[in-house]
C-alpha cells in the first residue's frame, strides 16, 4: 500500500512499539516457531493475534507513477526509551532493533521513512542455539578453512537476528523471438588410412546439422521471483538460501519483530525489477529452444513484453554472523525457516600448500611403487610349462609315474620335464 510521507516537521515520528510483560514489566521477544511473544524473565506468554486479511499484490506501473508524485523522506529513526530513559537512533535503513543502553527490543514506525510499507513476513522457525548448531556443523564441513574461523565458531560466534527486506514481482511475459533450428543428419564420407604399411580407403558416418529459419511466440507468467531489496548483505550469498516457503506468509505485524533487527528496503522497487528480469530471462530462453525444437537452436533476437507486473514487499528471517581474517570480513548466513546456511568462506594458505605437498609425496610415493614392481616383473624369469603333445617316448622318458609335460609315464628317476623360457 503507498502511502505518501507528509514532509511537515510538526509532526514528529510516530511512537515507536515496546511490548512490556503484564506479571513483571520486562520486555516481550518473540519466539521463533511459535505464535507467541515470551518473557525471557518469567516465561510469561502473549499469543500474536494473525490477521485475517488477505495478502495482496499492488500494481507495479501505478505504485511507480504515484512514487514520483510522492515527497521522499528519509531520516534516521529517532527513539525515546522508556525502560532506561535514553534516546538514541537507528540508522535509516533500520527500523527494529534494542536499545543500546538497556537492551529493551523496540519496533519503529516505518510511515515517515520510507514510502512502500511492509504487506507481509515470515516469522522465524528455528532459534539461536538451531541456528548457531547448523552453522557450526557448515564450518567443520569447509575444506582448507584457517584454525582462527573454526575457533570462532566454536567459542565467539555470536548471531543476529535480522528480518531482510524483500521484493516479489508477478508478471505475465509475452516473447517474440528469431532465430533458426538444426536438425541432425548423417552422410557417408571416404577416407584414407594406412594399415600394415598400404594406404586404404575406408568409409564413415559423419554428423552434420541442417539449418532452417525459425520464428514465433512463447508465453509464460512469473509467480513471486524474488529480489533481494537490502545492500547489507551480499546477493550471491542469500541467492543460495533459497527457496522459501513462501506459501506460508504472514500478514505483516509488529509482534513478530520484537528482540531481532530488521531493516528497511535500500533497493528500490524500479531497481529490484532489473534483477527479476534478470532472473526470469533464462526461463525465457528455454521456453524459446524448446519452441524452436530440433536438435540445435540459435536465437537471434528476443522481444520480450511485461504485463500486468505486480509486487510485494516482504520481511524474510535470517540468522546472521560476521568473522575478520586477514582484514577482511566474512559474512555468514542462516536460513531463519530452514537452517540453510551459506557464506563467504576465507582459505587457510598454509593448509592448501601442505596438501598439495602431501598430494605430490604421495603421487611420487605411488609411481616408486609400480616402477619397482614393474622392474621386477621383468627381471623374473619365466617358464612355458604348457604340455607338448605329441612328444616321443624318449622325451618323456618311462616309468609309471605321469610326465607333467607330456602326460606320458615317467620314473622317479627319470629326466625331468623341459621348461622352456618363454620368448
């Protein structure tokens, strides 16, 4: 819903949210995978009412036009706190997070900070200790980390939760497109070859594609392609903690953000699109290949209409961890729904340059091996003890014992077999 941001400095920010205990007054924080706000003082709980009202899209082209119609105001988000007294700020793009002096949570207004307000969320499912345990098992799986990350996780990780801010975008895409289609085929073909010293002519089935002019129209409607909508985190990194379940949403309340931090949008919804159209074009180009068909396909050019673009801006749950090596700081994060996790990774230079010393000695260990085994094989002498029929008698010698070679009768004290070296 757009909501334009009266500039008037007679009207300060609206009050901010706390959600004290009803038995002890302390804080409420909400607790991940349940409906309910608990005390961590004494475990009093209050059940989060879940709106019935439906979750709707707003109109991508008319939000844009009344956005430029629409005075900006961003301003960093003034707090007064009522637990300690103090005052103090969050930074524009943030709008939940606790005091810095007490630790009490508190939730901001977001009207007068940024124009598009939040439709919908989902809550956390998994908590800390879930979330610092799946983390910790991700690190003993990553080869060739330094001691330093290891030992981090596993006495000085500390993790935030954060609610980031999202963009999902419908749109009903129409593409045009040129190109062309190769079918395969095969032909018989003559070659020249040399065997036994004489040169020969032999023949061969060889591939080859027939290319024909292809053109004509695919369509295909995008179902909630999601952008991430803050610059806080890298992209490449939350890209991988999909997917989200994303049927499960919630409409957007307060209660659910109370003890984590959560952020405003600092991607615009103009810019977010950009990215879903970079993520629906590759969807597009096989829509395109399979229309061609054939056994190839080449596309020469694709015109490609959105309609009926539609978006939602969405609060998703992440656990996050941070860790400096090298000066140089490592981001990590967790999926708040599924313990996904995922992250920027340092290497330890020392644990890559003893493996691959340690893979050498071994590989010089092996070829030592089979060169000694192979140089002994052929120094042994070897024996052809197949029999030789149709030896004579005198060969074979006599006797009333079976020759070996021969299968003729022998005595014990006769001439024995003859071995012959082989080669």
């Amino acid at each position: 819903m757009l909501q334009a941001s009266d500039p008037s400095p007679t009207d300060g920010n609206p009050a901010p949210r706390r959600f004290p205990c009803a038995q002890c007054g302390a804080s409420l924080e909400y607790a991940p995978g349940t409906e309910v706000q608990r005390c961590a003082y004494c475990g009093h709980e209050n059940r989060i009412a879940v709106a019935a009202t439906p979750i709707e899209e707003q109109d991508f082209r008319q939000t844009l036009h009344d956005l430029a119609n629409t005075t900006t105001v961003r301003e960093s988000v003034s707090i007064h706190c009522d637990s300690c007294g103090a005052s103090y700020s969050f930074d524009a793009a943030v709008h939940a997070g606790e005091c810095p002096f007490c630790g009490a949570p508190v939730v901001a207004k977001t009207e007068r900070h940024r124009e598009l307000q939040i439709q919908a969320l989902l809550p956390f499912k998994i908590g800390r200790d879930q979330a610092r345990t799946a983390f910790r098992q991700w690190l003993r799986g990553l080869w060739f980390a330094p001691g330093k990350l290891k030992d981090y996780a596993r006495n000085d990780a500390r993790l935030t939760g954060m609610y980031v801010p999202y963009w999902t975008y419908d749109a009903n895409t129409t593409t045009r497109y040129q190109g062309e289609r190769g079918d395969n085929y095969q032909v018989q073909e003559s070659y020249r070859a040399i065997e036994d010293g004489r040169e020969v002519v032999r023949t061969r089935l060889v591939t080859k594609v027939r290319w024909s002019p292809a053109a004509g129209v695919v369509s295909r409607f995008f179902d909630d392609v999601l952008v991430l909508a803050s610059r806080s985190l890298p992209r490449a990194v939350t890209e991988r903690l999909e997917p989200w379940d994303l049927a499960q949403l919630l409409p957007y309340r307060e209660e659910y953000l109370s003890g984590f931090r959560s952020e405003m949008y600092q991607v615009e919804l103009d810019q977010g699109f950009e990215r879903a159209r970079e993520i629906m074009a590759p969807t597009i180009q096989r829509d395109i290949q399979r229309d061609i068909g054939g056994d190839h396909q080449r596309i020469h050019a694709a015109d490609t209409r959105y309609g009926e673009i539609r978006f939602k801006h969405i609060l998703l749950p992440v656990w996050m961890s941070a860790f400096r090596f090298r000066d140089r700081v490592y981001r990590f994060v967790v999926n708040g729904r599924s313990g996904e996790v995922q992250g920027e990774r340092p290497y330890s230079p020392w644990k890559i340059a003893f493996a691959i010393l340690l893979g050498l000695l071994l590989l010089g260990g092996g070829i030592a091996v089979w060169q000694h085994y192979e140089e002994g094989a052929r120094s042994r002498p070897q024996f052809d003890y197949r029999p030789r029929f149709g030896a004579s008698p005198r060969e074979c010698g006599g006797g009333n014992v079976i020759d070996a070679v021969c299968g003729s009768p022998v005595a014990l004290v006769g001439r024995p077999p003859v071995a012959r070296p082989v080669g």
